[in-house]
C-alpha cells in the first residue's frame, strides 16, 4: 500500500522545508521557470508552513492573511524537472503584519530570495491584530537568528 498524502514539508530549527519540483508547466518555451512561477513556489511553501502550524496549535486556525509586500531577488535559473526545496522562516510580526523571508534551492545553491510581508485580517478584508493565543503561537515558530533560511 503506498501512502497518496501531498507533502506538507517539515520544520527544521525554525525553518519550514517543502520539497517540489518543477513541471512543464512552471516554465516558458525554452525550460525554464518564468519569473512569476517563483511567487507560486513560495505560496506553497508558506501554505504549508501554515498548514503545519495549524496541526501544531491544536488545529486552532490563525486566520486569514493578504500579502502586501514581496521583494524578491532572483539569482540563477530553475528548469524543467528540477528538485527544488522551498525554504520559509517566520521572523516576527509588527502590529497585524506578519513577516517572513523565503528561499528556493536546487542541491543547496540559491536560486532565488524573498521578503514577504502578509497582514492578518478579518473576513471583510480589514486589518486586524493578532490576539494573545494567536501571537503566542507565531511567537513559538519564529525562527532563532542563527537559523538563517
């Protein structure tokens, strides 16, 4: 019997890894990832990032988010095939912004890096603050600084 359940990566000293790979679909006609594709490797990554906390805090949900702000600088081509890992640390929250910085990795070289900023809001799209639970949970996966992502 095999086991059908998608990967939700694992957290390692702070640092959430999911494996993926790359499809035909991710790339442009010469194959290789175009640049927008990035974005959705790192929504997954943090998805499941989520996803994991989730479980972790009693399956209590933290809410919903909406990226403000991605910065992102991309270093070396992914391609067809390719195994990458997708590499997402919590570092902290201001207020209602929740902050994090995100990698994707082919056999350890750095193909691209990002900032994200993402506000917890309420179902009607307001900003909201964390409560206490709430931050207590974030505040338990914040990575240590030696961690690095």
């Amino acid at each position: 019997m095999t086991d059908d359940t998608p990967l939700s990566g694992r957290i390692e000293a702070g640092v959430h890894i999911l494996p993926a790979r790359v499809y035909y679909e991710d790339t442009d006609f010469t194959g290789v990832v175009y640049h927008a594709n990035y974005l959705r490797f790192m929504e997954r990554g943090r998805s499941e990032y989520l996803r994991i906390m989730t479980a972790q805090a009693g399956g209590r949900d933290p809410g919903l988010f909406a990226v403000t702000r991605v910065e992102i600088d991309y270093k070396a081509p992914a391609r067809i095939h390719d195994a990458l890992t997708i590499r997402t640390r919590f570092e902290g929250l201001k207020g209602p912004r929740l902050l994090f910085t995100q990698q994707i990795v082919k056999a350890e070289k750095l193909l691209c890096s990002s900032s994200v900023t993402a506000v917890a809001i309420t179902e009607d799209g307001r900003p909201r603050r964390p409560d206490k639970e709430e931050q207590a949970m974030w505040n338990a996966h914040q990575a240590p600084i030696a961690a690095g992502c």
